[in-house]
C-alpha cells in the first residue's frame, strides 16, 4: 500500500550516495551535471595494478542538451 511523503528537499547528496523514498510519481532534477572521465578514473581499493595504454576520452557531444530542467519549481 502506497504511503503519502510531503515535498522533500535533498541538499546534498554524496557522489555514490542513494536516496530512496519509495513508489515515486514524479521526479523533478533541479541541476544536472556531466562527468567525462578516461579508463581507470573510478577504481578504488588499497592495491590496484592498472594498466591502460593509449587511452583517450571522447568528449565530444553533438546533441548539446541532455535531459532539459525547465519547468521545476
């Protein structure tokens, strides 16, 4: 049975953080942000051994806008 949660604010969550309120009707982002990082940028733990030759990150992007925040109050 669906329960009812008043409007929340989230002010900061962290990189990797989730946030969960349940069955969800609308979402409304109110900022957006776009990450372009190489082979290996994310890897985390005490004793890595990566090895990437030659490699790029694409940045280009054609499209100009991703997913538009208009209309959030």
């Amino acid at each position: 049975m669906p329960g009812f949660v008043g409007a929340v604010q989230i002010m900061n969550i962290g990189s990797s953080g989730v946030f969960h309120i349940g069955d969800v009707f609308q979402l409304t982002p109110i900022s957006t942000a776009k990450t372009f990082a190489g082979a290996g940028s994310f890897n985390t733990g005490e004793t890595l051994a990566i090895q990437n030759h030659q490699s790029a990150t694409n940045t280009f992007d054609n499209d100009g806008i991703d997913q538009g925040i208009n209309f959030n109050v």
